[in-house]
C-alpha cells in the first residue's frame, strides 16, 4: 500500500472487517519474530522510511490549512505559490520514503516465507513414523503451501501497514488537537456510537468466516485425497459417485460462504450510513465553530483532513487485525509441526558403530505394539551373523514388516533390545544407524524426476559410472537403452511410466548404489509377473553378494537358499530352520511351502 497525502474516506468494503482481536488470539504470530529479526538493517531501514513517509503526510494537511487561510483566505497567491511548492516537495519526499518501504518491506516478506517453508519442510523430514501414521499428507502439504502464503501478507504488507497506520492515527490525533480541542472532543464523544455496533455484528461475521474457511479446507482435503488416486477412483468406476460428494461439499462452502457475504453486505451498509451521517455531523459543528470565529476555515479544512486520516488508518488497522487473526491460525498450525518433537530420539553422547562394518543384527526379547494396541511382536529372539541370509515367514499381520521398521528405528520397541554389530541401536546417531541398511520395498518409491536422479537417491553424490554401474547390476540397464533419453528419462510422479519390475530393479539399482553392509527386503518380487520376478531375482543376487540380509518371504521358492528362515506367528517366533529342515519337520512352513510348490506346477 503506498502513503497518500490526502486520503479518501474509509472505504467500508474494508471496514467490514473491523475485529475485536484480544492479544491472545494473535500471540502465534510472535513465532514470526525470530523469523523477522534474521534481518535487522533491512527491518530497521523499513521502520525509518515508514515513519519519513508518515511523518511526511501529516505534514500535508497542516501546509494546506497554511494555504487556505493565508492564500485563499487573505487572497494572496503569491502565498498559495509557496504553501504549493512545500506540498510538493514533502509529497516527493513522501513519494521516495514509500516506495523505499515498500520494497524493503516486501523483500523481508519474501525472505521470510521461504525460510519458514524451508523449517517446516526439513522439520517434518526429521520427525518419525509415528506422526506420520496419525495425520494426512494432503493436510500437511495446505499447510506447507497454503498456510505459509498466508503468513505472507502479515510479515510484508499487513506489518508495514499496521505499523503506519498506528503513528498515523496518534499523529492525526495530536495534529487535531493541537488544532481545535472542542472540534476532537466532539469526534471522541461520536466515535463510540459508530464503532460499537459495527464491532458487534463484525463478531458475527467472525464464526462466519471461520466456517467458510472450515468448509474449504474440507473441500481441497477431499480433492486433494481423491486425484491423488484417479486410478482406483477408475478401477472401481467411482467417477460419478466422488463427484457427487465433491459437489455436496461444494454447496456446503457455497451456503456458507453466501450466508457471510450477506453478513458482510449488511454490515458494509451500517458502516456507510454511519460513516456519512457521523462526517455530516462533523462538518456541520465544524461550520458553527467558523461562523462562530472559533476556529479559521483552513483550521477547519486541516481538521478534516487529520480526522480522514485517522479515520482511515482506524479501518487499516482494523483489517489488518482481522487479517492476522487468519494468519495467526495459519502460523499456529505451522508452529505446531515446529514444535512437534520425533518420539525417536538421540541420546546425549551416541556411540559409534565398529568400522569397518560387521553386519551383524541381533533381537533379544524384542516387544512392540502401536500406541497401547494389542503387541504385535513378543518376546523376539534371534541374530543374524555377517553375511547370512535370514527369511521372515507368516500370515499377514504376524509383524514381519513391523521388524524391520524397528531394525531401522522409525519406531522404538516396548520392551528388549535391537543390536546392530553389538550396539543397542537407541544409543547409536539415527543417521549411521540408517547408512548399514538398503532398503528395498514390497512397493518401491519412485520419484518423479528421472531415473538417473532415482538411482541416484541411494548416493546423491555418485558419478554417472557409478549410476551406470549400479543399473547394470540391477539389470536395469538394458531397458533404459531403449529409452528415447537414457538415463535423463522422466519417469513421473511415482513411476507411472514404468512396469512394476522395472521400478523394482530401479529401486535394487539404488541400494546396490548405496552400498550398504545389511540388506532387508520387503516382499521385493511378490507382486511381479513371472517373467519380471526372474529378472528382479537375479538382481537381488547381484545385490546380497557379500551382504548380510534379512528378507521378508511371500514366494517361498526365492528364499530356499536361506541360511536361516524363521516362521512368526502373533509377534512370535514359532519356528525356524533351512528350507529343508522345516519341510522334514512338517508344520505350518512345511503345509505352505506344499501348497505353493503344488500351485507354481499347475501353473
């Protein structure tokens, strides 16, 4: 907003917005300062234009009351000359102070905006899988974008503003009384009757506005979860029934945002009528004081202008507070991501792990359940030695994934003890911790860039020998020589131009790349085709050389090679042995084990 001379009446499709806002309700935005105060000359250079330009404006109604009574008024034009050429020189330097504010200020919004998105990004990187498990990414994605834009406008626009229209409005009221005090006693008995029912119904348009925004964020959670998986919105021909819920949620943010803007029409009217009939009242005792030779006709004009001018810093800041109250909601739900601490935490004085490496893992009595649910593992014993290959079999829900979440430590176990290379892993730095493992996934992530780029996720500062190396292992090389691109070739959001074994040997690309001692592998060919699940075998061969690997087993025909296979049953171990150990021993491995055999032949 740029500074004016001599300022228009209020415009009371502003004023519409005139709050209450109690100090409590804004404190959030004091999470800002520290973000604000990273800039100290640029902040300080923006207050000094902000109160040259200020100071500058109430200087203009004061040299045209001078112009009035001893110009017009006295007739001399030799005077309105003069009075003419002070207005335009404090108007220039009015005009050079705004425009430096301005831009200072608005450079600092900026600069703000992007360091608390760059905080909350890199915050919600480092908190754990418990977060998580409880909130929506499409939620937390509105509030790194959508909340953060917001907060634009307080730190930028909404700051410079409030803070003028603050000295604004003490100004106009020193210039008014020193001025005329029977004219300024009469807008200070006027005032209350204006404002008090503007201020009452603004409260109403409050718990309006907030359903509406209510409304909205429902609407943008539901688009945003729904075109997040167009694809089984089509598989299950759900097109015309999510389009009818969207279309209810739609009319539900229509009505509610209706219902305040005739809230807000209403009280738009009130401000008008009471606005003219209060500046009608004013001029009125204004020309009595003139005929009655109280005051001059330029002290009665200056008068105006000083009272237009708090007038209209009044409704300013009475935006920018109901402005404020919005972001403070937006920087409350920032801050709280902020303020979030991981539940996995580091100890004071981590330990190192042995290097080299030794690729051991060792669980004693391990225990585990999900926020006081039922245990999902107990009292899990077992190692795995270097360079052993150690398979996990069970029914869905026996806790199999759930292991090898807590080896990596996304979550810490109940009860017991997770060793790698015989450190407790709660007393080892998360990050070495998390390099002794690769990582390949039932469903791998793929990102959308290229696939250069994915492979080299796994070392970010590997060459392109290395990435070309790695993907030969993987046997991913020879399909990406048939890509118009290479290695340079996008493969979209999730890899959706890929089949599912090539972003399996993508993702065995990667860890191959990474080169980490321990192995584990989530169901890695469970769901590919047999052709597929051939070539990605022959990559996780080429990646378990010399590895230490733990494997969770869908198809037991990958894992008859095992050094160890342990059958889990409720968070237990029930069984264990070779291959051919557990199908001499009959059992439950034995009755699965015969029925997939039997079905691979018919097959």
């Amino acid at each position: 907003m740029t500074d004016q001379a001599v300022p228009v009446q209020a415009d009371p499709d502003k004023m519409m917005a005139t709050p209450v806002v109690s100090p409590r309700k804004l404190q959030p935005l004091r999470k800002l300062v520290p973000f604000m105060l990273r800039y100290p000359w640029q902040l300080g250079l923006t207050v000094a234009f902000l109160l040259i330009s200020t100071v500058a404006s109430l200087a203009i109604p004061a040299l045209l009351g001078g112009a009035i009574d001893q110009g017009f008024v006295a007739q001399n034009l030799e005077n309105v000359g003069r009075y003419g050429w002070l207005i335009i020189a404090v108007a220039a330097i009015m005009a050079v102070a705004s425009g430096a504010r301005f831009y200072f200020i608005s450079v600092i919004g900026e600069r703000v905006l992007a360091d608390l998105r760059q905080a909350v990004f890199a915050h919600l990187l480092r908190l754990d899988a418990r977060y998580f498990d409880t909130h929506r990414v499409g939620e937390l994605t509105s509030r790194l974008n959508g909340d953060v834009a917001m907060i634009r406008g307080a730190v930028g626009s909404s700051f410079s503003l409030a803070l003028r229209s603050t000295v604004t409005i003490v100004g106009a009221l020193v210039m008014m009384l020193l001025t005329s005090p029977i004219l300024t006693l009469a807008v200070v008995v006027a005032a209350p009757a204006i404002l008090f029912p503007v201020i009452t119904f603004a409260r109403r348009l409050r718990g309006m506005s907030r359903k509406t925004q209510d409304a909205l964020a429902d609407l943008s959670a539901m688009a945003t979860e729904m075109l997040g998986a167009t694809r089984t919105v089509k598989s299950f021909t759900q097109e015309p029934v999510q389009a009818a819920h969207y279309d209810e949620r739609s009319e539900a943010s229509y009505r509610a945002e209706v219902r305040r803007l005739l809230a807000r029409s209403v009280l738009v009217g009130m401000v008008i009528f009471l606005g003219t009939a209060a500046l009608v009242f004013l001029v009125w005792w204004g020309a009595r004081s003139v005929f009655e030779g109280t005051v001059t006709a330029g002290q009665l004009a200056q008068f105006l202008v000083y009272a237009l001018m708090a007038s209209g810093a009044l409704t300013n800041v009475s935006e920018v507070l109901g402005t404020l109250q919005s972001v403070a909601g937006a920087t409350e739900r920032l801050t709280e991501i902020l303020d979030t601490e991981p539940t996995i935490r580091e100890i004071a004085h981590p330990v190192a792990l042995p290097a080299p490496a030794l690729g051991t893992v060792t669980f004693e009595g391990v225990s585990f359940s999900y926020d006081g649910a039922e245990p999902v593992l107990q009292g899990l014993d077992f190692a795995v030695g270097r360079g052993e290959t150690v398979a996990l079999v069970g029914a869905s829900g026996s806790g199999k994934s759930t292991t090898l979440s807590l080896l990596q430590r996304f979550y810490d176990v109940s009860g017991g003890v997770i060793r790698v290379d015989g450190i407790d892993i709660r007393d080892v730095r998360l990050r070495e911790l998390r390099q002794r493992f690769a990582y390949v996934e039932q469903e791998p992530t793929i990102f959308a860039g290229t696939i250069a780029e994915n492979i080299r996720f796994g070392k970010p500062e590997a060459s392109q020998a290395e990435v070309e190396a790695a993907a030969r292992a993987a046997l991913v090389h020879d399909f990406v020589q048939d890509l118009p691109l290479g290695y340079d070739t996008m493969v979209g959001e999730r890899g959706v131009t890929l089949s599912g074994g090539q972003k399996q040997r993508l993702a065995i690309a990667r860890a191959i790349l990474k080169n980490a001692p321990i192995l584990l592998l989530d169901e890695a060919t469970s769901a590919l085709d047999a052709q597929s699940e051939r070539l990605v075998q022959v990559a996780l061969e080429h990646l378990m050389e010399g590895r230490t690997t733990l494997v969770i087993a869908h198809r037991l025909a990958t894992i008859r090679d095992a050094d160890n296979i342990l059958v889990l049953d409720g968070g237990r171990v029930i069984d264990q042995g070779t291959h051919d150990q557990l199908v001499a021993k009959g059992g439950r491995y034995a009755e699965l084990a015969k029925l997939q055999f039997r079905m691979d032949e018919l097959g």
